[in-house]
C-alpha cells in the first residue's frame, strides 16, 4: 500500500505546487515550434468483489502506477504526429493475490496529413497487453478460466485515405488488421488432469478493407455506402496436456464475411442539437468453403444536447464477429448514456448497456451499469471516480455473475 501512498502523494504535491506557480507551464520538453512532449502519468485504487467474473466471488483490492509520454508534433499543421508510450505496475493488498502482481504495457501511435487539398492521410497503430475474464465470458466461457486472470497482448493497425473528389462527394478506402496473443497461460486442475487457462481458446487474426462513397446533401449532413470485407484467421492458443495428447485439431480456420449498407453521418436537425453516425445493412459471412449465411448490421449513434450542461446518447449495434472459442458470435448492443457538467471543473456521467450475445457456448445476457465523474483541478493534473456493476445471465450456470467495482484515479501531465 506504501507504493501507493507514495504516489498519490507525489501527485497532490505537485498540484499544490503547480497551483503556487513554482513550476513553469508544462510541457516537459519542447523541441523547436513544433514538438511537445509531456510527462503523463496517473495512478489509481480499485475495490472489487468478483475480480474473476466467475459466479464464485472473489474479491480484490489493487493499487496502480502509469507512468508514461506522450509526444505531440505539428499539433495544428497539415501534417501531426502522436505517440504515447506508458507502462503499468499492478499490485494488489492482498499477499494471497501477489502472484497476479504484474506490469502492462500500452503503445498508441497516430500519424494525420490533412493540407486543405482534396486527399486526407491517417495512420493508426497500438499495442496494449491487458488482463481480464469478463470479455471472454461474454462469450459462455465460464468454468473454462478458473481463478485465473487471461492475459492477451493485443495489436492494431489501420491506415485510411479519403479523396474529395468533388464539392459534394467523397471516397474513403483503408487497412486495418487486429489480432491478439495469449501470454503466460496459467496451469490449473489437479495432478494427472492439469490444462492451461487458454486449453480451450483460439487467437483471432482479423483483417479488414473499408470502402466508402458519401454525398454532402446539407451543409452538416451527408448520406452514403458502405462497403467492408473482413477475413478473420483462427490459431491455436498455448495449450497444455499433462497426458502429452496434442490440442484437437481446429473446426474452422477462417471467417469470412462481408458487409454492404447505408450510411448517414452529421446533424439530424436544423437546431444542431441532435447528431448522428448511422450505418445500417447486411452481412454475409461463413466459414472457410462454406455457404453463406446472412443477417442484418447495423450501428447507430445518437447524441442529443438538452441544455448547455445536460446531454445524453444512444447506441445500438448489431453484427456477426470471430469468437475466441473458434466459432462464430451475434451480438447486439444498446448503450443509453448521460453527461452533465456540474461546473467548468467537474462532469458527471451515467450509461446503461445492455449486451446480448448468442455463440455456440450457449446465450448471454449482460447488463452495465457505470456511474463515474471527473473533476479537473488544474490543467496539469485531475481526479476520476467511478462505479461499475456488471450482471451477466448465461444459459451455462458457470457465465452467470455479478460484479462491483469502485474506482479513485488520478491523472497527472506536465
């Protein structure tokens, strides 16, 4: 807890003396006009009762620290560079916990071109290693995990390029691969029947090309098609057999599918105070030589303004995707969110989501409830706290659970 302590106080102290202008404005280092790259780190306290996600609750107190960089370049030039690099020291209260003890890393790169002219650049690429169950439960994998935490390091990568190629059309066309790996699988059972947490897992490999054509019909608002091709390649996670019996051959290597819809995308209303980004069609996709199958797509994003303090949004997406148990997942998604601003300071929020999932492990249905609120105290440094309640109901008894999880954070740059 020391560790902590410690932080947290580093952080307050150089508030107070930020806020006392004995430290220059930041950033840390600036390199010409152009480059700044600033110090950015933040810490945080989480309490949970089900650190597992698993229907036999195990609860958790752990402390963070990310300390980390972010470099800005030609931040309102046509061409801009970001890169934030950070790593994260996980350690829990608990000495029974402290084999879960690890750090993470998290790796963000963006590169823009953007002159004025009719073509427009963008470049993305990220690394992050994470370690949760909840993801994977959705997905019916209960009694599968154990007391065990998976942890994945997972890659993306997108390139995009749009061309005007008039005043009111335009053409977009990209790249984007993501994938996944499995690290330091845990042995769980007994002897004689010992398995990893992953025995039953596949690594996901998805590569996507987006096509798009819009039409600017109003100054705000502009209509058009969407087409995408995705190929998701199915592999083999770390697997482990005390009996020396090779890992089952895998039912499908590939998942293809495809996509074709309609798109709308800006203000739905003359006021401006309700805005949407609408992509609604049909998928078709099936596995390896297979016959297709179809269905229908959709994701819909609404946001209202009430009054200058109050907002709210809507969510709703539906679509066929990869599952990590080397089959197939429809899922359909609603989130119903609330923003207010208390003062120039401090917002709070609130959202809803509801989640129903249908894989070959069965169906499962999850509610959401988030409550959180961020208080900036300065520009170099902010407070967060939230609340998470996560219900998840599954045809297999071992998905069911409920979680509760409170978190205080603090976010420091210089």
């Amino acid at each position: 807890m020391s560790r902590f302590l410690i932080a947290a106080s580093a952080l307050t102290a150089s508030a107070l003396v930020q806020a006392a202008n004995w430290v220059p404005n930041s950033p840390l280092i600036q390199v010409g006009n152009d480059c700044d790259i600033y110090f950015d780190a933040s810490t945080a306290l989480e309490v949970t009762d089900n650190l597992y996600s698993s229907p036999t609750k195990t609860s958790a107190t752990s402390w963070t620290l990310t300390p980390g960089f972010l470099l800005e370049y030609g931040k309102d030039s046509a061409f801009s560079v970001n890169l934030s690099i950070n790593r994260t020291f996980v350690n829990y209260a608990a000495s029974s916990q402290s084999k879960l003890e690890d750090s993470r890393d998290a790796i963000v790169a963006a590169l823009r071109f953007a002159d004025g002219g009719p073509l427009a650049l963008s470049l993305d690429s990220s690394y992050r290693m994470t370690a949760r169950n909840d993801d994977l439960q959705m997905q019916g994998l209960g009694g599968l995990l154990g007391a065990t935490l998976v942890r994945q390091a997972n890659y993306s990568h997108g390139f995009h390029a749009d061309y005007k190629l008039t005043e009111k059309f335009n053409l977009g066309l990209g790249y984007a691969n993501n994938y996944s790996h499995y690290l330091d699988p845990v042995k769980t059972g007994t002897s004689g029947n010992y398995v990893y947490n992953t025995n039953l897992l596949t690594e996901l490999n998805t590569k996507s090309i987006p096509l798009s054509f819009s039409y600017q019909a109003f100054e705000k608002l502009s209509f058009g098609l969407a087409l995408q091709h995705d190929v998701t390649d199915y592999s083999a996670a770390p697997y482990y057999s005390e009996q020396g019996i090779p890992r089952p051959v895998l039912a499908h290597d590939q998942l293809i599918k495809d996509f074709a819809g309609l798109t709308a995308k800006g203000q739905l209303t003359e006021s401006g105070k309700l805005s949407g980004n609408i992509r609604l069609g049909y998928s078709q996709y099936h596995y390896d030589g297979a016959p297709n199958d179809s269905d229908l797509s959709y994701s819909i994003s609404l946001s209202h303004t009430l009054t200058e303090r109050l907002s709210h949004s809507l969510s709703l997406t539906r679509d066929v995707a990869a599952s990590s148990t080397n089959t197939q997942m429809a899922s359909k998604n609603y989130t119903y969110g609330v923003g207010y601003s208390a003062s120039e300071d401090l917002t709070l929020n609130l959202s809803i989501t509801k989640s129903d999932v249908l894989s070959s492990s069965g169906k499962v249905n999850t509610y959401v409830y988030n409550l959180g609120a961020d208080y900036k105290y300065s520009k170099h440094l902010s407070f967060q706290a939230g609340y998470v309640l996560n219900d998840s109901k599954a045809d297999v008894a071992t998905s069911t659970y409920t979680s509760n999880t409170f978190t205080l954070s603090a976010g420091f740059r210089y």
